[in-house]
C-alpha cells in the first residue's frame, strides 16, 4: 500500500516534469526561451561562438570528443595533485594513477563508477572537481540526443547544431537552477552541506568517540540524481543518511534522477512537431519500468534466502540485509529500478544483498541498453535507435522502404543505429569473459558461487552502460580492473555517441517524404510494442546465457549456499 | 581542432568556477544560514541522530548490528564499516554494507550467531535486529524492533516494561506523509529518553545492574 502510494505520487511528479520541464527544454533549445541571456552572452564572447554558428556532425563530433577528453585530462590531474591543493581539511593525499584514470574517466562518461571509498580518499576539491562534471557529463548527453533529433526534425540540412550552445544552455536553463532548488531540500531534511571537515563526537552515555566525515554533500546529492550521474560523497552512497536522510529525500531522488530522461520525450515530440511521437517513446519506456518494478520490488518483498536459513521467522519486512531501516524493503528496489533503468547508479541500498530475483531486476535494466526511460539525454537517443531498428523490422516486414518521422531509413542508417546498439553487449560481454579467464579478475569477487560470477558480469554491465552502481563486494581497485573498467567505460560512452552524432548528420541531409496510406505510423500503440519487442529481444538474445550463469542458476539453488 | 581545443579549455575553467567553486560556496552559505543544524550534521551533545553508535551493552537499545556489532558477530573480521563512518573509537572505517549475496554460507552463519545471541537475551529478534543496513552506519530501528528488546532492556535496567514500551511508542518517528519510507525509532534518541527516564526514576544510569 506504501508502494502504490509512493508510486502515484512519482507519476504524478513525472506527469508535472514531463508536460511542463518537456515543452521549456524545447524552447531552451530552439532559442525561444531566452531570460538567461545575459549569462550566455558572456560564455559565447569566450568561446568566440554564437547560437548561429552551427556545426555539421563532424565538428559537433569533433568538440564532443576534444572537450570530454580534456575534461578526463584535468580531472585526472586534480586527483593526482590533491594532496598539494586546498580545501583538504583531511589531508589525503594523491590519488593512485591507475584509480585517478578510472575516476575521471568515471565522471566524464556520466558513469560515477566508484573504486574508492569517497570520505576516505577525495578532499573537498576532489569532489567539487567531479561535481562539475557530474554538470558537464549531463549536459553533453542532451547534447547528443538534440542534434539526433535535430537530425529528424530538420530536412536538407547541412548542421545540427552548435555544441558549445547545446551544453552551455543545458547546464544554465535546466540542471543549474533545478539542482540549487533540490540542493535545498536534501539539506532541510538533513543531508549536510559544510565545508567545516569532520565532526568530533562523544556520546556521555557511552563513552564511545567517532570522527564523522562531513562535506558540501547536499548540493551534490542534487546533481548527482538530476544529472543520472549517481556518485556519492560518501562510499555507502544514498544508504548513507547524511545522502540521502528521509523517506522523502529517497523520493525526490528518484524524481529527480527520471525527470529529465522522461521529460525529453516530450521535448522530442515538440521538436519534431508532435507530441504523440514522444508520447510513444514515453510509452515504451514506462511498460519496461512498470514491469521491472513489478517484479523486481516483489522479490526484495521476500525473504533473504540465507537469513531465513539462519532460523528467522517469516517477517513482516521482506530482504532486510543491506538496507535501511527508513527506506523498507519495497521502497529500496523501487530507488534500486530506478537508477539501474536511467544511467545514474546511485544506490540507497546494498544491490549485492539483494535476492537473486532482485540483483537480476537491476542487472537486466541495464542490460536493455538503459532506455526506460535511460540515462539524460543518453536514454532518448538510445530509444531512438530502437526505435528506428523497429520501423526497420516492420519494413521488412511489410516489403517497403522503412521511414522513420518522414525520414526514409536506408542502409546507412541501419549500420548506424546497429553500431550503436550493438557496442555495449560486446564491450560486456567481451570484458567479462577476459576478466573470468585471467586470475587478476577472477579474485576479486568477495561471494563464491553464481553471486561472484554475477559481481564481474553487474561490474562491466555497469561501467559499458555508463550506470555506475555495483554488487559491492568486488574488490575492483585494482589497476586490472581499473584500466579496464576505464576503457568500457570510454566504449560504452563515445562508441555509441559518434555514431549517433552521424546518424543525425545523415539524417539531416535528407528530405521528408510526405506520409502516405501505406506509412507505418510511428506514433500507435502497434508501434510502442514493436519498440518495446525490439528492445527485449535484443536484451535476450545477447545476455540470456551470460545471465543464467548468474542470477537465474542462483535463483534455482534452493538450499545451497556458497562460500 | 584547435579551435576545439581552446573553447574547451575555456569552456572548462569557467565551469570549475562557477559548477565547482561557487555552486559549492553558494550552497554551504545558504545552507549555513537557513539550516545550520541539519547542514553541520544534526549533531546532539551525545553524536548525530542520523549516525549510527554501537550500544553493546544490554541496558541499551540496540541498533543494527554491524562490524561493530556488540552482537556475537566478531568486529576483527571487519565485514562492513558499521557505525564507522571515518573513526570510531579510534579505529579506521569507511561506510558501507557488507556486500554478502543471499546464498553466501557467511551470511548465514552471521545471522545465526545473531539468532542465537538475541535468544540467550531473551528477545525474539526481527529482521532489523539480525540484518547490516546498507550505510553500516544506519542510525533507526523499526518500532518493532524496539518493542522486542524491552524483556532485555528491563531486566537490566529495571525500569518497568510497561514504562519502556509507553517510551518506545513516545519516539516512533513516523513515515514521512504517512508513506514515505517506513517508520523508525532512532536509536540515540530511544537510549537518551531512557536515560533520562532512569534518572527520573531513580535509577542510575551509566551503571549495569
């Protein structure tokens, strides 16, 4: 009953984001909302650049992929350097090279994977020089998906856009003041935002002394679900009260971390010059969430197979083992789904201690490629190649050339959107099967069993689709997994991106054909399950062996535990 | 490219200032000043209530069991960073759960020392009392929670057990709009009421008895 209020009231929030957030992106983005611009104009002056100097692909490409690497450049050093720089009230030193690569990399790729624990290993710099990012990364993933659905929207066009405007009006008409507001709301309900260093405590009835790491938290935590970026201050991430402190934190979290994704459909469908289009989309990625918060919260609602082993009598409270107690079980795997179905990966809960039924709920979400409704910015284009994949099915289907929003969808466009779908499950997959064979990857698991198995597989599910949550127990610091943690990340990012960003160049050289009586129409709920079939059996096809060594063989052990 | 190379540069320091810098700045001074007491930590003249302690004594509320644990889970191994977010008690920790999965035999075996600890205080425990949190560090238990360690805590304590369960019910903090999350006893705040409780009982608190 809990659930399904909590539930009507994100859908409501949604609703709120998706109606009004969607229709002011659009007119950010196509230049018609402009009371920012007396802050842009001085970002354009030092740029040398204006909203009317637009970019072919190739130079959008181009500066997508000189920018994002400078950014790991100078995060990277920061991070090596920290123990020189101010604001460190607890004086850590550098970061090691093989972690600075894979954190940098982390934050630029909208990742936020996390090998080290933060309150032990960032000084306040550190984190505040990730938390740009955690703007910058956002931002550049709206980029990409607006000159994809430039790309669509536009017909003989040379350009899709300028790069530099896109992720300058991004950040200051759209994450900048919503993640403030957020900011102040996490600290009202007692997340903490000091940049005093630790707090010396002593309880009188006790006797007992702590030192607790404290820092600018809040405003991160803001950012951090806003921009489905999900890497915490703190290791225990949003499990960690001065995170994530209320009921209410847990969902504004989640509100925060769809909206934008949500959102964007209705800023595609606008546009395009019609909403029932985004509607469709939308529609595709709220039957994969509804499902996979069926199921997935319905697991953790059950025992913990070992706890109850143990000798436990049924409980009122379902799989309690890493999680807190002001979240329940239901509501944890609710956050669970849906930072595991965005890009973000934060986490209010241990995910390694979640039933087999549950870890897959996480682990699956990711594997569909994170489109329901995905990461920000990145969630929209990604459905947009299924969606063009789907239209491609039916023209086969039908014998006709496919169109997509009038755009005919040849075989350029087939091997775009191919590439573009097909990187993450070989970029998983590949990196698993080396790090199973080599013993470097094989000790770090901390469960025996499937479970360790599952601890690799989620590691580089995670990284490829640029999530960033984990199964804990892996001891993934270590220059192994560091390094190639870094380069599915890399993959998982830019792999997709530049093909993306051509396929929006090649789909705006050309014209629209006007729609006909034979057009497959694109916005019917015909259209919605192709997308949503396309999506599963791409997912299936891919993982389904890779996932029943994993969750599903655990699942079916009844009885057996692993050391 | 280099025309990408220097927008990029300057596209980045400009945003170190502002996203790093000021937004940092920004906010703690607002935070400082709208809500001091929740931006320092919810600090109390005996820790956060919203940071886990261990009370390992059986005159106290429990909360969680970590690797702090007072429970017959044994803190040398280490399994999590409970209720150790930077140092406690002197020793380094982190926070974080103990990442054990749902068939793994030392979870199993955890949770049955718990059990049977639990049992041999008398108190038939609930799922909280036997299962990590997902900080370590988790500071609440559910009401129930605290419900069945009141045959523990009244035997050691003496105070009348209709008395703590009057007390218990005095600080179930309940879901926020009755449906957020669920609801929760705070841990340092229980054992303070009951020290206070004692004092005005003429118990003693601070002595086992």
């Amino acid at each position: 009953m809990d659930l399904f209020l909590t539930i009507v009231v994100l859908v409501a929030a949604l609703a709120v984001c998706w109606r009004f957030l969607g229709t002011y992106m659009a007119g950010v983005f196509e230049g018609r909302i402009t009371f920012l611009a007396w802050a842009e104009r001085p970002v354009y002056r030092l740029l040398r650049t204006s909203p009317e100097q637009e970019q072919t692909w190739q130079r959008y490409a181009g500066a997508l992929v000189v920018f994002s690497g400078l950014s790991i450049l100078f995060t990277y050093l920061v991070l090596r350097i920290q123990g020189s720089l101010p604001l460190n009230p607890e004086h850590l030193g550098a970061v090691s090279p093989a972690l600075a690569w894979n954190t940098a990399v982390s934050f630029v790729t909208n990742t936020n994977w996390q090998n080290y624990a933060g309150e032990r290993t960032l000084s306040y710099l550190s984190q505040m020089t990730l938390v740009v990012q955690q703007f910058l990364s956002p931002a550049v993933g709206i980029a990409v998906a607006l000159a994809l659905v430039r790309g669509l929207a536009r017909r003989e066009s040379k350009t899709v856009g300028n790069f530099w405007v896109d992720v300058t009006r991004a950040v200051l008409y759209v994450l900048l003041p919503i993640a403030f507001l957020a900011g102040i709301v996490f600290v009202a309900q007692g997340a903490v935002q000091t940049l005093a260093g630790p707090a010396h405590v002593r309880d009188s009835l006790t006797g007992f002394t702590q030192v607790i790491p404290r820092g600018p938290v809040a405003f991160m935590e803001a950012i951090k679900q806003l921009g489905t970026n999900g890497g915490g201050f703190y290791a225990a991430n949003g499990a960690m009260p001065y995170e994530n402190p209320t009921g209410l934190t847990n969902l504004l979290s989640i509100v925060l971390l769809l909206a934008i994704p949500v959102a964007l459909t209705a800023t595609f469908g606008d546009m395009v010059g019609s909403r029932r289009q985004g509607l469709a989309l939308l529609a595709a990625m709220a039957v994969l969430f509804g499902a996979w918060t069926g199921f997935t919260t319905w697991a953790e609602h059950q025992p913990n197979p070992a706890v109850a082993a143990a000798g436990l009598p049924h409980q009122p409270t379902g799989n309690m083992e890493g999680k807190e107690a002001r979240f329940g079980d239901t509501q944890s795997a609710l956050y669970g789904v849906a930072s595991t179905q965005t890009s973000t990966g934060s986490a209010d809960a241990a995910y390694d201690s979640f039933n087999p039924i549950g870890g897959f709920g996480l682990l699956s979400g990711m594997m569909l490629g994170e489109v329901s409704p995905g990461g920000v910015g990145s969630g929209l284009y990604t459905i947009l190649l299924f969606a063009i994949l789907a239209v491609f099915i039916a023209g086969l289907m039908v014998g006709r050339t496919p169109e997509y929003l009038g755009k005919k969808i040849q075989a350029r466009e087939i091997q775009l959107a191919g590439i573009g779908i097909l990187v993450m499950p070989i970029v998983v997959l590949v990196l698993t099967a080396i790090a199973v064979s080599v013993h470097a990857g094989r000790v770090a698991p901390l469960n025996g069993g499937p479970h360790g198995f599952s601890e690799i597989l989620y590691a580089f599910t995670s990284q490829a689709n640029n999530n960033g949550s984990a199964f804990g127990g892996i001891s993934s610091n270590t220059a192994f997994y560091n390094v190639l943690g870094g380069v599915a990340m890399l993959l998982g990012r830019f792999a997709i991106m530049v093909p993306v960003l051509a396929l929006g160049g090649v789909l705006a050289e050309k014209a629209t054909v006007p729609a006909g009586p034979g057009t497959f129409r694109t916005d019917t709920p015909l259209f919605v399950g192709l997308v949503i079939g396309s999506i599963l059996l791409i997912g299936a096809l891919t993982f389904f062996p890779a996932v029943s060594l994993g969750p599903i063989v655990e699942q079916l052990s009844h009885g057996r535990f692993f050391g | 490219m280099y025309v990408h190379l220097r927008r990029s540069l300057v596209l980045l320091l400009c945003s170190f200032a502002v996203l790093g810098l000021a937004y940092a700045y920004a906010a703690t001074g607002l935070s400082q000043a709208l809500f001091p007491h929740q931006a320092n930590g919810s600090l109390g003249p005996n820790g956060s209530t919203l940071i886990g302690q261990p009370f390992d004594a059986t005159r106290w509320f429990h909360g969680r069991p970590d690797d702090f644990g007072p429970y017959a889970a044994d803190p040398a191994k280490g399994v999590s960073g409970g209720d150790n977010p930077l140092e406690a008690d002197g020793l380094q920790g982190s926070s974080g759960p103990t990442n054990l999965g749902p068939r793994s035999k030392v979870l199993l075996e955890d949770t049955r020392a718990l059990i049977r600890w639990w049992h041999e205080h008398g108190v038939q425990p609930t799922s909280d009392l036997v299962t990590t949190s997902g900080s370590g560090l988790d500071p609440d238990i559910s009401p129930r929670s605290a419900l069945v360690q009141i045959p523990m805590v009244a035997k050691a304590t003496g105070v009348p057990p209709a008395d703590l369960r009057a007390l218990v019910e005095r600080e179930v903090h309940p879901a926020e709009w009755g449906f957020l999350g669920s609801p929760t006893v705070d841990v340092l705040q229980l054992n303070e009421a009951l020290a206070h409780l004692e004092a005005r009982l003429g118990l003693h608190p601070g002595k086992s008895r």
